[in-house]
C-alpha cells in the first residue's frame, strides 16, 4: 500500500502541469515543492504595490487547435485562465541603429514586411521561408515521439531537412540563405528568447521561435501568477495535496514503487514520481545512484546550463502608454552581429548588457489587473548574463557582497537605464521602485542551475535524445518533466508536463 499514486517534485510549469493531468485521471497526487511559493519560473516577485513577471513574459500558439491551446485543453484549463493577445503589429519591435524590425502576427505579413526591408535579398528570404517550412514540420512532428531509436530513424527519414539542419548552429542555415550581415541579424533577432547567438544555437530554435509567435504573442490576464493559480486551482478541486517549502533530498525505490524523503525527513510513499527538477539535479543529487542507468547518470550530468540574465524590476510614475510603451516587447539592438553581441553581455569581466535587451511592462499589457500601484506603470528589463560575471559573490546574502559588487551592479543598471532614456525619456529621473535581478536571484529564488533561465542550453549537441524528450528516463515509473525534457520555455515545460502526467497515468492503469 502506497501513500499516494503520484509524488511529483517541483511545481513548475513542467511539475503542475503533470500533476493536473494525474489528478484528472482520479489519482491521488502529493505535489513538493521546495520554495515557500509555487510555480518556478511562474511564480512573480510582488512587493511595494507591483507584480512582476519573473519568467512568463509572452506565450504563442494559443488559438484554437495549436499546441498550446490543446495543452490547456487537455488539462481542462480553458476555462480558468485568459490571454491577452499582446499587439499584432508589434509583438516584438527589435530596434536596430539603423532600421527596425517587427515581429507581426502571420508569416505572410512578416515576410513581406523583410522583403520590404531587404528588397535585394528577396531570393534569399523566400529560401529561407522555404527551409522554415521543413524544419517546423519536422520540430512539430518530434513533439509526441518516443525517443526509442526506431522512431528517431523513422522521424529523420520523414524529415530529411534535419540531416542537413539538425546537427549544424543556426549560423550555418544564415550563411545558407545570405551573406547581408544585417539579414543576419533580422533572422536571428528573437535570440533573446533562447539566450544563445546564430553560431551556437539549434536550428531548430532559430526558426521555431518566429513559428511560435507568427501565430500571436499573448499574456495572461492577471500576469503569469494566474497561469500558475489555474493550474493550482484545479489541482485543489481535484483533491491534490500540495506542499511548499518541503523540499525533496532523496527519491528511492520501495516495494516496487518509490520513497521520497522531503523537508528535513519527512517521507511518502508513491507508485510514480515525476520530477520537475533540472536532470542534473534529479540524477545527481536526488535518485538514489544505484537505480540510475550509466547512460542517463552521464547524460545528465554533461548538461550544461543556459546563460542567464542580469535584469531590472522598475516602477515607474511616468505615463509609459503616452510616451508610446505598447502590449508587445521592445528590443533595442545596439550593432548587428548578434554573435558579438552575445559574447559581449555574457563577459565574465566588464559585460555590455545594454547592447541587446528585452523590455516589456506588464501594467500596459492589463492595465486592470493591479499589477502596478495607481497612477504607476512597471518595466521589466532583461539583459543576457553569465553566471561567471557573479559566481564569487554566490555564498554570500545580497547585503553582504561588498563594494565590487555592488559598483557592478550600479554599472549594468546604468547602462540599462541610459540606454532605455533613448525610447523612455527621463526614466532616470522617474525611478520609483528598483528591483535588480542577478543570476544569483535565480539561482538562489527558484533553484535554477547557475541561474540559466532556459533549463539545458539549446546547442544542437543537446536537443532531441541528447536531453529528455519524451520524459523517460529508464527507471520503471519515474518520469521527467520541465526544461530539462522538450526544450526551453513555459510552452515546451508545460507540453512535457501533460506528456509525463500521460506516461504516469497509463504506468498506474497498467499495474
Ligand atoms: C527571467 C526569465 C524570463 C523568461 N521568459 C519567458 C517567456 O517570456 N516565455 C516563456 O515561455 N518562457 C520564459 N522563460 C522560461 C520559462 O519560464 C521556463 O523555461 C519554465 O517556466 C521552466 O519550467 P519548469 O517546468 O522547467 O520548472 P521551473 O520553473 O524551473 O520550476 C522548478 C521548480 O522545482 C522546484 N524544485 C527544485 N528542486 C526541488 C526539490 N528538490 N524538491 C522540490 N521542489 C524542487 C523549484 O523550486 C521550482 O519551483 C523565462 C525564464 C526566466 C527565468
């Protein structure tokens, strides 16, 4: 006799979204989460007034029948939470010295408007459309599949564009279809949402981030916190147990199913575990060593993180909508090799964070939802950051870091801000609240491995079966959800998360 069908590990979007699909099915499930406050990277940072996104900033394929939307279907979320569909025109503005590029709503559109842009390249753009056609096919297609290697073969076979494109940076697809550095760069401009430049990304990030959001970019009503209240909410009525601040620090096996020992040694019993914790961590420190296959022990451990991001929480008196602050992102670009770009911002010593970044206010997107306190706006300000540029100051609490740090710290937000007074003038003069968030806040807040936003980084070494895609792990009954698994982002965590809640509940209805 067991304590609970289902013990899930981490409450994450990956974590939640599996516990949902368990406890649908009628099983019993006992959610830990080791923070004080559930969601991960959906839980927001709320204090004087204002609410903040920590990562959920924008979302796609939401309408009916895209992926997403079938996700929240099947776990019988529609019902629960609302979009807002952030501006068609503008989802993202990348601004560069010279020109400026918008990410609209429909592929059509959008490639019209880089031809309009780039009128000598056309040839070269309508090749690209034409190899995004094949690669999104093939990503779409890699979503449900088994990572058992008769599939892969068969899915390479149907595929044969990821011959070409499936082991290759997406710099080698730019150079394929133009050598105009400025293309380059236009094609490369959402990098932001995977952290890594052309040279070291995965193709299929490359093109699939334009996929994601050509269909639309939306936010949810009320902030990423209501993401994360849905998911809980029909937990609670479908009889879940959900626990927080109750860490887990070991999972083994007992009597044919698990033991997991939680919050300084209390312990429950389950017939399946999910984990929702970076691979690293679950086979590195949590799964007792002897139940882990040496393949996946290796695996696991040859993860490396995605960087990370030094980023400013503002709260602002200015009349941000007046001043032409839309529902979309703005992305202010300050050259264009985004190559250097990134090598720049990730600097262990002296990093230039201003010179890409993402901006976006959650008070314009719902203005109705209180997100910031009356007569003020918030501005969430995200710039790439290595953990190296903060790693020696990690075993030390934010008071206790010292002048270096602190001038560090002052250096990056100014040249944030100096930067932002270009498109917000007199910001600096209107700083009414200030939040810095360092890759130490994440690694530290939400238990990110080097504080990398994006679970594993999406190098083409480490997509596909070199992660965990379909959520097993080859112990009986322990399935994996999260950043770890599809890939990189509230969708993939969330998509993986119904995958292993599937996987768990046809383990349970076969025993
Ligand atoms: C600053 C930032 C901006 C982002 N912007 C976007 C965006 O706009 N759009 C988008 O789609 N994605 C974005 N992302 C990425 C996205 O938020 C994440 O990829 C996704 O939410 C990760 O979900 P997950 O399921 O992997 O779990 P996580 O969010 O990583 O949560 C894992 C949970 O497990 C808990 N945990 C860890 N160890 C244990 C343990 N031993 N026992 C119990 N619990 C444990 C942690 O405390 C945490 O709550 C952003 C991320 C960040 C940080």
């Amino acid at each position: 006799m067991t304590d609970y069908d289902a013990i899930v590990v981490g409450s994450g979007a990956g974590g939640l979204a599996a516990s949902v699909r368990i406890a649908r099915n009628d099983h019993s499930v006992l959610l830990l989460e080791a923070t004080p406050g559930l969601g991960g990277c959906l839980r927001p940072f709320e204090k004087a007034g204002y609410t903040f996104d920590m990562g959920l900033h924008y979302v796609g394929e939401l309408g009916e029948g895209e992926k997403f939307w079938e996700a929240l279907n099947e776990l019988g979320l529609l019902d629960r939470i609302e979009f807002i569909e952030l501006d068609p025109e503008a989802i993202d503005r990348y601004v560069f010295p010279d020109f400026e590029l918008r990410l609209c709503k429909g592929k059509q559109r959008f490639k019209e408007q880089l031809i309009q842009l780039f009128p000598k390249e056309a040839s070269g753009i309508e090749k690209y459309f034409g190899i995004y056609e094949k690669v999104t096919r093939a990503s779409e297609s890699f979503m449900d599949i088994e990572a058992r290697p008769l599939q892969l073969l068969g899915w390479v076979v149907r595929n044969p564009v990821m011959l070409r494109y499936g082991r290759v940076p997406y710099q080698a697809l730019l150079d394929t279809v133009t050598s105009d550095i400025r293309l380059q760069t236009a094609l490369a401009a959402p990098w932001f949402d995977f952290l890594l430049p052309p040279e070291r990304a995965a193709v299929s990030y490359g093109v699939g981030t334009w996929y994601h959001y050509l269909s639309g970019g939306y936010y949810p009503r009320g902030g990423s916190r209501a993401l994360r209240d849905a998911f809980v909410d029909e937990l609670e009525q479908r009889g879940a147990e959900v626990r927080t601040s109750a860490g887990a620090s070991s999972i083994d096996r007992r009597n044919g199913g698990f033991l997991v020992t939680f919050a300084g040694g209390k312990q429950a019993t389950s017939r399946v575990v999910v984990s929702n914790v970076n691979p690293v961590v679950t086979f590195g420190q949590l799964v007792n060593p002897n139940l882990v296959p040496s393949g996946v022990a290796k695996k696991a451990k040859g993860l490396r993180p995605s960087a990370s991001v030094f980023g400013l929480l503002i709260g602002t008196d200015l009349d941000l909508p007046a001043l032409g602050v839309g529902s979309g992102n703005l992305v202010p670009y300050a050259g264009y090799d985004v190559n250097k770009i990134f090598a720049a911002t990730m600097a262990a010593d002296s990093p230039r964070v201003s010179d890409c970044f993402f901006v976006n206010s959650p008070s314009v997107r719902d203005p109705a939802a209180g997100l910031a306190p009356p007569g003020h706006h918030s501005l969430e300000v995200l710039a790439g950051a290595s953990y190296a540029a903060f790693e020696r100051w990690a075993d030390l609490a934010a008071a206790d870091r010292g002048e270096e740090y602190e001038a560090l710290v002052a250096e990056l937000s100014d040249q944030l801000v100096s930067t932002l007074e270009r498109f917000i003038p007199q910001l600096s003069r209107h700083l009414e609240f200030v939040e810095v968030i360092t890759p130490l806040t994440l690694a530290r807040g939400i238990g990110l491995v080097e504080g990398g936003i994006y679970g594993p980084e999406v190098t083409p070494d480490q997509m596909g079966p070199a992660r965990f895609p379909d959520g097993r792990c080859g112990i009986d009954g322990l399935f994996l959800a999260g950043a770890g698994t599809k890939g990189s982002s509230v969708f993939y965590s969330t998509l993986s998360g119904v995958q292993a809640g599937r996987k768990a509940v046809s383990y349970l209805t076969s025993q």
